[in-house]
C-alpha cells in the first residue's frame, strides 16, 4: 500500500480492500478500444495519451456483475484543463441510450489549482438528454502527478464505495431498485477532450499547445464476478469484518476526507432537481 503521510491528520482506514485482489497485466484484463496508436505498454505499465489527432481508451475483456475494480494512476503535471483521464465501470455499448456507468474520472486543470477527482453514478441514463448525474467531486491531500496512487470502485449488489489508496471517500447505497445499477458493466479506462465541461464547467478548455497530455496505469485490479459466472460468486468485502459494510474505523477515515476534500456534493446542489434523485 502506498503510504501516505500521516501530519495531515489522514486516519488509518485500518484494512486494504485491494491487497486482497490479485492484480493482473493489462494484457491479462484488457484490450485497446479505441486510439491505438495512442497506447503504450511498458513493462506492465500502460501510458495512454490525448494530442490534437486523437484519444485513447482501453475495456475489459470481459463484463463484470460485481467486484473490485481498480488501478494505480498518475497523472499529467501542468496545463491540462479541458482533459478527463478515467477509470469507470458502463455497460453503454450494450445498452445505448439507457446505460449504466459508475465513474472515476480525473478533472484537468489549471497549474495553479489542483486536480479534481469527480466519481459519478448513472442510472439508466437515457439518450435524451436526460443523464442525472450523481456527482461528488474531491480534492486530494497528495499531488496525483507525483506518483502512482491506487485507485478504486467496489461495486456489490448493496452499495458503491470509492477508494483512494485504500480510504473509502465515498458510499453509494442501493436504497432502490431505480437508484442503483444492477446490470453488467464492463471496465474501462480513457484519457479524451471534455472541454466543454471538465474544468470550471467548460470555463478552461484544453490547450494543444501543451500537448500530449499524458495519463499512466499500472497495478491493475479484477477482482469481480463475471456476467456469465456461477451464482455462488460473491464479490470482495469492503471491511475485514465481511459482512460487506464498513467498519467503524472506514467510516471514520471517510468522514475525515469528506470533511476536508469534498468540493462538490450533487445533494447539496440548489440547482439540482431533487425530485430525480430520491436517494439524497
């Protein structure tokens, strides 16, 4: 686990969801899906990039119904407003226009300010226009470009929880039908142009100039229950308990980051209309 430091008042989440999923190569979970000239694998580290010509993105080889799901990441330093480097979980291939997707989705930025990671959850989101987001959006307590972090979604039939390096940030419960995704997903990861939104909502768009802008992934994590799999699979626990919830100390650790690097709750949003989203 990659340590983190400890002056900043971060407390210890106490167990390590992703130290009991064995990371596979790329090559072992994934394929190119898009931007190949744009991929590069490494010795087990895979760099994808995004200039004036094209994007990449990569997908599992397979659906997924349930499980953890992660990689280590580092990203760009400097100019990269505009541009969105990802790993999310959507099934919008098979189901386009009514798709599901849970998201991790870094924001660019301006070198003054620091990245934002916005993890989302869509439901049944239609092709009319009509997404309802389900964002959050943190800052972090490192320098992402720095190193590597691990990054990650567990995703089970009762709740969402997002982890970086191991801390739970944020708990998602299925509290209906309606308001949880319940249907295979696929795994992807990309880096592309969103400058009409990603950053300051589409204020700073992304800047050519300081191309390629550069996203790298290594210690990938599958560690789930596939489409097709047996019934009896079950997916990773999120707490050493088990029982599937967090534990006290989880908790407490969650509590501390969305105290100190929630920037965005879609619950607290007054120009949100709440009535789509009956889970705030």
């Amino acid at each position: 686990m990659i340590s983190l430091s400890n002056a900043q008042g971060l407390p210890s989440p106490g167990y390590s969801p992703s130290s009991r999923v064995t990371s596979v190569t790329f090559n072992q979970g994934f394929r190119n899906q898009w931007g190949p000239q744009h991929q590069r694998l490494d010795q087990g580290s895979l760099t994808i990039w995004l200039d004036k010509s094209s994007g990449s993105g990569f997908k599992s080889l397979q659906p997924y119904q349930s499980g953890y799901f992660g990689a280590a990441v580092k990203l760009q330093p400097g100019y990269t407003a505009g541009v969105i480097t990802s790993f999310y979980l959507s099934n919008s291939e098979d189901h386009p226009g009514n798709h599901d997707e849970i998201d991790i989705e870094f924001l660019g930025t301006t070198p003054d300010k620091p990245y934002t990671l916005q993890t989302n959850v869509y439901i049944r989101g239609s092709g009319d226009g009509n997404l309802i987001g389900r964002e959050h959006k943190f800052h972090l307590w490192f320098d992402p470009t720095q190193d590597y972090h691990n990054y990650g979604i567990l995703w089970t039939p009762a709740e969402i929880i997002f982890f970086v390096d191991d801390v739970p940030i944020r708990r998602y419960q299925r509290k209906s039908e309606a308001t949880f995704p319940t249907r295979p997903m696929w795994v992807y990861g990309s880096i592309w142009d969103a400058s009409s939104w990603a950053t300051e909502n589409g204020r700073y768009k992304a800047d050519y100039s300081y191309q390629p802008f550069v996203g790298k992934y290594t210690n990938f994590k599958l560690g789930g229950c596939t489409a097709n799999g047996p019934a009896s699979c079950r997916p990773p626990t999120a707490s050493p308990s088990g029982s599937g919830s967090l534990s006290q100390q989880q908790v407490m650790a969650m509590n501390w980051v969305q105290r100190n690097y929630l920037v965005y709750n879609y619950c607290h949003d007054p120009k949100r209309d709440h009535t789509q989203t009956p889970e705030c």
